[in-house]
C-alpha cells in the first residue's frame, strides 16, 4: 500500500463569483484541489440562490471549500464579499468558467512576495473556440504597469492581491455592473501610484460555453459596464476617460 504524500497548503484564500454554472465550477473547483500547493481557503460567493453550487462546493470542502451567500448582484460586489470574508490577507481571483494551471497558487505566492503591495495579474488563455471567449491575455512578456494610467490590463480572473490592501483601496466599485469593475479598478489603482504586474507565468484558462446569442448579451454588458467606468472618470474630470471612448468607437468601426 502506497503511502499518500499531503499536498502543502499555503496561507492563502481563493475567491470565485459564481451566478449558478455549477457544471463549470465543479471543473475550476477540480483544477484547483489539483494545485500543489493548493491554498487553504476556497470561498466561493455565490449570488444565484442555486442550491447546486452549494452541493458542488460540498464536494471539495476537503480542499477547503467553502460557501458564501450574497443576495446581490454584479461581479464587483461578490468579489468584494469575499474579499470581507476571506480568512487570509493573500487573496487571488478567479470566475466560475474557469480553470487554472496547477502551480497557479504557488506563481501568485511568489509573484506577491517579491512584489509587496502589487496587484499581480496575469495570462488568460481559451479552451474552446476563441471567438467564443472573452477576455483573454495571452502576452509572453511580463510587464510593470506601475507609474502608467492603463486601464484594460487587469484581469479580474486572473489576479493576486493583498485582500487588506484591496479593502483600505475602497476593492471594486460596486455600482459599476454588470461588467468593467476590473478596469475601473485598474485605472483607480495605477492612478493612486499603486504597483501593478502582469506575469505571464500566473496562468488560468477561460473556457467557452456561451451561444452565439449569449455573446452578443456579454457584450452588450461590456458595453454598458464601460460606459458606466467611463461616466464615472469624465464626471470626476479625467479627461484621459475620453481617449478610452474614442479608441473603442475606433475599434467598433
């Protein structure tokens, strides 16, 4: 009989939004028990009053899965939840349909140890048709945003922070729905001087599962989202917000 060998859990808690994929998140729960290490905390928040995610989360509570209820909505908010929940200050993000690579934990330790105070982000790759996958990142080259104005080269599904750093920074606007609350962190955070890397070895895959007709309503959203992000800035005299219009009216035409 073979002697079983425990998987080194680090000091860290992994939040994941859910609004009822429990399919999907079974599978992003299964590649996460598969980390080595793994971390010691998986929050899952979930807003879809679903009670198949929390049966699928009862499945990995070996792993250190555990169930939050948020009778809210919008991505933001949830990640926010978990952020206040979470039992660690080493907090990374990742969504329901997606899986991540098995030293994911691991990279985004050592990527926020060397780097104290950083959000780190990093490569968000396709499975499946990548027409049918938003919001990817697939750069080879690691990059430091730090002194920039970026917006767009934050992953919400793809990043570590510190969860006491996100939480005295005010964490994701929640009124900015039902998408951009990444890039009007990202902006907020580079703006106040913040640290910010994007690390090609930090690794998740984003998978397609959504009809033709479903994509079309997430980028209705995206539009949306990025209007409210955009408003927001121009209320407050950011100009620069303006730039962001006019390069996406050009890259619609």
């Amino acid at each position: 009989m073979g002697i079983k060998l425990e998987v080194e859990r680090l000091p860290a808690t992994v939040v994941i939004p859910t609004v009822g994929r429990p399919a999907l998140l079974q599978s992003g729960l299964t590649s996460l028990a598969r980390c080595a290490p793994r971390a010691d905390e998986i929050l899952v928040v979930d807003q879809s009053g679903n009670s198949a995610v929390g049966q699928v989360v009862g499945q990995f509570a070996h792993v250190g899965a555990r169930l939050c209820t948020d009778g809210g909505r919008g991505r933001g908010r949830a990640v926010n939840a978990g952020l206040r929940a979470a039992r660690h200050d080493l907090v990374l993000v990742t969504d329901d349909d997606c899986t991540v690579a098995p030293d994911w934990i691991g990279v985004a330790s050592a990527l926020t140890e060397a780097s104290p105070g950083y959000i780190v982000t990093g490569r968000v790759l396709p499975v499946g048709d990548p027409r049918a996958v938003p919001s990817t990142i697939s750069a080879q080259r690691p990059r430091d945003y730090t002194g920039t104005r970026a917006r767009g080269v934050l992953s919400g599904g793809n990043m570590a922070a510190s969860r006491s750093a996100l939480l005295q920074f005010g964490g994701f606007d929640e009124r900015i729905v039902p998408s951009a609350e990444d890039n009007d962190l990202c902006f907020r955070w580079l703006k106040a001087g913040r640290g910010l890397r994007y690390e090609p070895t930090m690794v998740v895959w984003h998978h397609a599962w959504r009809t033709s007709e479903q994509l079309r309503e997430l980028h209705r959203g995206y539009a949306r989202g990025d209007g409210v992000f955009y408003g927001k800035h121009l209320r407050g005299g950011e100009l620069r917000a303006l730039g962001y219009v006019f390069a996406d009216i050009q890259g619609a035409i």
